[in-house]
C-alpha cells in the first residue's frame, strides 16, 4: 500500500522544499550535505545529498510539488535564497542541520517563521532533521519555532509518513517524529537526477577522477555501526543496518551512466556491503559491460576483504577505496570501538594496491587517551604509507564529540569537554581535553598533510598518469589539497596586525575592567581576549553571526553608530574594534556613539588597512585606479584621513601607530614587522589608540 495518496486540492501540504540555506562564515563554506562531520572548507568541495534526494523523489511521486533548494551547493546569499523561497512559499520546509551550524538554523527558522507569518494564506510549517537533532531534540523546540523534529536518518520515510498524517488531518502526538513503521529500502524508486540538480554536485568533489561524477548509497548506513566518534550511528545503528538489494543498486548506476553520462559514482555508504552481495554487484557490473563505462568508489574497512575480492572489484570497474586509519595505536582503535587490528593496516592497503585500486585514508589527531608520541606513531605511519606508494590520497581531521555518540557521552561523564558551545564543534580547534595543546593538534594536522609529500610519493604520481584526465584530475586534487592546509590554520589568530593590536590591548586593559568588542563574530579570539579583562560586551551588526553567550561573555545585536541603543552611556572600560570601521557608513558617528559608552578614563583600539599601503601604491602607480580592496569595503584610510576623522568627533588624545610594511595578504607574506619611518605612510594597516 502507498504511504500517501495523490493529494487533492484541499490537501494541508501540496509543496515541499528541501533547503540547505547559506550559513555566512569568514572561516569558508559550509561542509554539511551527505557529511558525517562538519566543517567550514575552502576547498569548495560540495557532496550530493542522498536521502534527502530520496526523500525528493519519493514525494514527487505521491503528487508533491517539490522545491530542492540547495543554496550552498547554489553559492547564493542568503537574501538571494530568502528572496526565492518567499516567493515559492511551500507548505512546508525540510532543512538539515549539524551540531556546529544549529544555532544559525534556529534564527533562520525564527525568521521565517515570523516572515510567514505576514503573508496571507501561508501557513508554513518548518521540519528539521539530522545526527545533532535526533541526539536532541528538545533543544531545537526550546530555542527554535520548529514544527517537527525527525528522528533517525531515513529522511524519505520520514517525511512520507509525518506528511501522510498531516494530510488526513491526523495531528502527530508530538513534534518529535519518528518511524511508524518499518520500510523496505527496495521499495524508493530511482532518484530522480533532475529533480534534484545532480550537476550542482557533478565536477567539484575531489573522489572523482573523472568527471562527471555523481553519488550512491547502497546501505544505511555502515554494517558495523559501532565506531565511538561517528555522528551517524546515532541516525543509523550498526544493528539496524539495511541495504538496497544489488538489482536496485545497478538500477541506480545505471539510470546515472546511460541518462546522464556519469563516469564517475562514489557509493557513500557507511561500509559498502560484502559477502555475496559485493560478489553479484561485481559480476553484474561485468557481465552489463558497465565496468569498462563508470568508475567506481566506495568506503571499505581493514581486513574486511581478500585480494581476490580486491580483483573482483578492480574487474568490475572499482578505482577508489576510502579507508578509515584513525590512529595507528590499537589501545586508541579499542578506545573508539572501531573493531579493527592496527596489523591488519598495511596488509589490507598493500591487497588493494595489488589489485590496481587507489587507496584513500583518513587520520583523526586529538583523542583524549592520546600523548603527542601517540600521535606522531600515527604521523609516522602515515608518511610510511605515502613513502611506499601504498596510499593515494589523505584526508586528515580533529576529533569531535558529536551528541549522542558514545564518545560525547564518555567525555561528558569524565569532563573531558573544554565547551558546550555548539559553535565550537565545526573543528576550527579542538574540543575536547588532551595530552596534546590546541595549538600541537592543529600543526599535527597540517604536519600530516604537508608530510605525506615525498619525492618517492610526487614521482609515484607522476608515472602514473595514464590520460588527460588523470592530468586534471592530479592538478586540482593538489590545489584543493592546498586550500586544505586553510581549514586547520590556527583560527586566523596569528596575523602580525592581530598579534600586534592583542599586545597593544595586554598593556592596557586591566583585569577588572569591563571590554566592550564592536564586530564579535570570531569566537576564538574574543576567548583571547577575555583571559585578560573580567567581562566582554560583544556588539555585532549581522543576527546570522551573533555567538551564544559564555564565561562572561555577552553578545548583542547591535549598531555601532546607534551604539548608546545597545549599550550603557559611561559603562565600558576598554572597546576594541578590528576591521571594523572601514565597512561604517558613517565613521564620525560611530566614534562619537563609542566616546558616550567609555566611562571618563576609558580607551578604545581600534586597527584598519591603510589605504595608502605599499600593494595599493604600486595598483594605482600601474593602472592609476584607486579602487577598494574589497566590495564589502566602504573605505580605506590614509594616517592623514585618520587624523581629519578624529578632529571631527569628541576624541581629543589619540595615538596612529603603523604596523607591517611589505606584500602582506592574499597567501603572500614578504613583510618588516617594524616599520620603517621614512616608509611609514605605506605601512600595511594602522591601529589607532583613543583615550576619552
């Protein structure tokens, strides 16, 4: 029997949109879709979600108008998207959401709440679904207008059932939703590709070698199911473990290769199925002739296969194997549950390169029972990998309790947890209590990934070039390996102008004092900067960036030029500003709202490009164009337009320092850190001291 029937007109839900809405960081783009981690990546990688377009096709076809609205995969802003989904107002909006970004998609909820709530006959009702609101769901009710929370990861029989109940106007019991039933996976019918803007995800992904590539998921989700760390045992239990039966997988495969001219599919699930079933998709795939069309990858685990099941695949069409090394200590593999023998490591990965597949590993630094000789063993083993030839590529990450894993649970009880605040779960730094500093586990990151490039590894890839694509295929896996290094940069605290103004803030701030920051939106060092004070006042203009209040740190929603609305005339002892100025429309108002907040002896540091720079010297002397460095930049000041700007507000004592003088931006660093005086008005950026 169908789930639901064709809707007729009087239907509660006829439209359906399926949103990934734009999540604003300075830190990149949000890594979220088809993801059991989260991070914010610069590499612009983008992965096709593949429940969620189940769950779109499974409603396109029980009559639903469905909207997939992919905004990150889009690259739109968020007014962009907001503008068009207002104008498409479905019934009712699915967003998925991680631990690191749900307290952004809580305000977005809010504010489409109260927008729906202003426009005629739109009763919207809005579902959240994913890893971190299974875990806990009562949060989202809490702190969100949310009207359903999902539970589990079956996406599609989810939202087929909880909309079935809707439309009979059979009000679920709770906004906590979960199955009512048990479903049989074979039972979806083939994705529909088009619905769901498959070519979004088609090029930029750097599993596929050739090109256009696209995703499966032959199982929910991994057959063991155990590991400690992974985010998605709370959706999909090793123990409930289900799989597409092989007919519908090379359905899937298939539709993709013949319709769409696929040459590429990664099989994303947890662990690919074994056994008989990996032996009857390998021999269907060579007996269709699909094995010498598509390439295909999959997640597989150590010692899990023989090499000749690892020929099988290579004859069937399988190039790449992904691999999760963790850790090369078997107390930290015990300590995950991972169920597996560090012995069985090189083995397996020695099997696979035998059989002419490519192997990919991933490394996780930062486990709480974990020295740093620990974790060098697994740095060590890593570059022995690479070195041997025994691996192609790596992938490298710091670990994160996600809630409802048994690992968040172990460190809860043994208060191994440095924060609560979901914002810092994105794996900018670490979280959770170790051995190793934060700083140690960021470098031993970046050391895994800079370290694995030997002459032997670099000379192994280049003799393996066998066509044009293995060529592009090489050339943007090492830039996007590059941009790589950028998501374990050391939270973007060790520019000289921010080392600069941090020492300049040490020599006056006062341990009792109150510090107000105007632009509060990089969590990581406003916890710098609380060490020294006694309490923080974070004012930021944008809502979507505003940061959960703690340890004496409180963030509001304000103006800078309206800034006596937000914040007490006479209370602030020290305000600091950095990068800040040059984005106000009015800077002399901004300055005299700032002199009314500083109490009768207070200050304020405030740093800024100098617009007069030596790079912007050298563009206007070539092109004679004086055009800003930034759109987002409504000015730049030379030290003379500082001093004409001070004279006109309430300041009457202030200090202009220079800070660096050289190339200093855009990846390039050939800089003094003290500048010269006779060079001092091309100096990099100023920070300026006002004293009321």
């Amino acid at each position: 029997m169908p789930l639901i029937k064709k809707l007729a007109n009087t239907s509660v839900v006829k439209s359906i949109s399926i949103s990934y809405p734009p999540l604003d960081s300075e830190n990149g783009v949000a890594f979220l879709s088809q993801n059991r981690q989260f991070q914010w990546t610069n590499t612009g990688n983008v992965i096709y979600p593949i429940i969620p377009a189940h769950a779109a096709t499974l409603l396109k076809s029980k009559g639903l108008k469905v909207f997939w609205d992919d905004a990150i995969a889009e690259k739109l802003t968020y007014n962009q998207w907001l503008k068009r989904l207002l104008k498409n107002k479905p019934d009712l909006i699915v967003i998925e959401s991680k631990t690191p970004v749900i307290k952004k998609h809580w305000q977005i909820i809010n504010e489409l709440k109260n927008k729906s709530l202003k426009i005629k006959n739109w009763k919207l009702k809005i579902v959240l679904m994913g890893d971190h609101v299974t875990a806990l769901p009562k949060e989202s009710i809490k702190n969100s207008k949310v009207d359903f929370i999902l539970i589990g990861g079956n996406y599609d029989f989810l939202l087929d059932e909880l909309i079935t109940l809707i439309n009979q106007n059979k009000k679920p019991k709770s906004k906590i939703f979960k199955l009512q039933q048990h479903h049989d996976l074979n039972s979806l019918p083939i994705i529909d590709r088009k619905l769901t803007r498959w070519q979004l995800y088609a090029y930029n992904n750097t599993n596929y070698k050739y090109k256009p590539g696209s995703y499966i998921m032959s199982g929910r989700d991994c057959w063991w199911g155990k590991c400690a760390f992974c985010s998605w045992t709370t959706l999909f239990p090793g123990e409930h473990f289900q799989h597409f039966s092989v007919e519908h997988t090379l359905n899937e495969i298939e539709n993709l290769v013949y319709n769409f001219g696929v040459k590429e599919i990664f099989d994303d699930s947890g662990t690919l199925p074994i056994g008989s079933w990996l032996k009857e998709l390998c021999q269907a795939l060579i007996s269709r002739g699909l094995n010498k069309k598509v390439k295909i990858g999959c997640n597989m685990r150590f010692g899990a296969l023989s090499l000749s099941e690892y020929k099988l695949m290579h004859q069937a069409g399988f190039r790449f194997i992904l691999y999760g090394l963790e850790s090369a200590n078997q107390s930290t593999l015990d300590f995950i549950n991972k169920n597996e023998k560090t012995s069985d490591t090189l083995k397996t990965l020695k099997m696979a390169k035998s059989a002419k597949l490519e192997p990919h590993v991933t490394v996780i630094i930062g486990y709480p029972n974990e020295t740093k000789s620990d974790a060098q063993k697994t740095l060590d083993l890593a570059r022995k990998i690479f070195k041997e030839g025994l691996a192609d590529s790596l992938q490298a990450t710091i670990l994160i309790p996600y809630p409802g894993t048994p690992l968040f649970k172990y460190c809860q009880q043994n208060n191994l947890l440095l924060t609560n605040n979901w914002d810092d779960f994105d794996m900018r730094q670490p979280v959770i209590k170790s051995p190793i500093s934060s700083v140690d586990q960021l470098s031993l990151v970046q050391n895994l990934f800079k370290g694995i490039i030997s002459p032997n590894f670099i000379f192994q890839k280049i003799i393996s070039i066998r066509s044009f694509s293995d060529i592009k295929h090489l050339s943007n896996y090492t830039i996007k390996y590059i941009k790589k290094l950028k998501d374990f940069k050391s939270n973007n605290n060790n520019t000289y102008d921010w080392i600069h103004f941090i020492e300049t803030y040490k020599k006056i701030v006062k341990k009792n004092d109150i510090v107000l920051e105007i632009g509060a939106s990089n969590r990581e060092r406003t916890y710098e900067i609380i060490k020294y004070c006694k309490k923080i006042i974070g004012i930021e203009y944008f809502g979507r960036r505003l940061i959960q209040n703690h340890n004496n740190i409180y963030y509001k929603l304000g103006d800078w030029q309206k800034l006596t609305e937000t914040v007490q005339k006479n209370s602030i002892d020290l305000a600091i500003s950095s990068h800040v100025i040059k984005h106000i429309p009015n800077d002399i108002k901004a300055l005299d709202e700032l002199y009314c907040v500083l109490k009768s002896n207070g200050s304020a540091i405030i740093n800024t490009p100098n617009g007069g720079r030596l790079t912007r010297a050298i563009i206007y002397f070539l092109t004679r164009k004086k055009d800003l460095s930034c759109d987002e930049h409504i000015r730049e000041y030379t030290e003379n337009d500082l001093i004409k700007l001070i004279s006109k507000t309430k300041f009457k004592k202030y200090k202009i320092t220079p800070v660096v003088f050289g190339i200093y931006g855009g990846g390039i660093k050939i800089f003094f850190k003290k500048v010269p005086k006779y060079l001092r008005k091309f100096a990099n950026f100023w920070e300026i001291v006002l004293y009321k």
